[in-house]
C-alpha cells in the first residue's frame, strides 16, 4: 500500500486548499481513510477520516473542512475552507482496513501513512 499526498501550500488566513491522497495497492472502498496533521513541536493529531460512507471530524475542524472520496481514482480529498494560522502543520493521510468505530480517531490504529504535505496559513 502506498499513499501519496498533494495539495499543500501557502494561503492568508481565510482562503482555501483541497488535499488531496491518491492511494495505490489497495481496495479503496474497504479502507478507512483519514487525514492527520502535526505543527512544529506539537504530536500528530485526528483531523478527518471517511470510512464507508461516514465521516469523522475533529472539533477544531468541524464545518471548515470535508473529507471526501472517490473510489474510482482511488483518492481521498481534504476540502479546508476558512483556514486560520493554527491550521499551519504537515498534513498526512493515512489508511487502514481493519479499524473500527472506536480507534478511528487514533493515529496508532492505522497502519499505512503518506509521506505528508506541508501546509501554511500566514495571518
């Protein structure tokens, strides 16, 4: 399994990015699907996971962002709207089979990570 990550950039406060996570020697739809960030001296942390046809988000994310997929590319997406400089951190998507309901949000639970793409809010 490989995960590949895009879309990182440098935005103002306010704009938008769309991430995206193009997945290669996987079953997509079988798979949790989910996006963790880490900012500089800080752990990684839960931001968005789509399993099936639920989504999960984190509070500090919750009605900025929107995790989507699409099976038949084999990409996860991260739509980041209203972004502020606390957004500022690597994004990493990251995919499991075997997860279940309770460990969705823990990054220890999934086994496959991309290599991480940077993103950057100034204010």
């Amino acid at each position: 399994v490989q995960l590949q990550a895009s879309g990182g950039g440098l935005v103002q406060a306010g704009d938008s990015l769309r991430l995206s996570c193009v997945g290669s020697g996987l079953t997509f739809r079988r798979y949790t699907m989910a996006w963790f960030r880490q900012a500089p001296g800080k752990e990684r942390e839960f931001v968005a996971a789509i399993r099936w046809a639920n989504t999960y988000y984190s509070d500090s994310v919750k009605g900025r962002f929107t995790i989507s997929g699409d099976n038949a590319k084999n990409t996860v997406y991260l739509q980041m709207n209203s972004l502020k400089p606390e957004d500022t951190a690597v994004y990493y998507c990251a995919a499991d089979e075997r997860l279940i309901t309770s460990t969705i949000r823990s990054k220890s639970a999934y086994n496959y990570w991309g290599q991480g793409t940077e993103v950057t809010v100034s204010s």
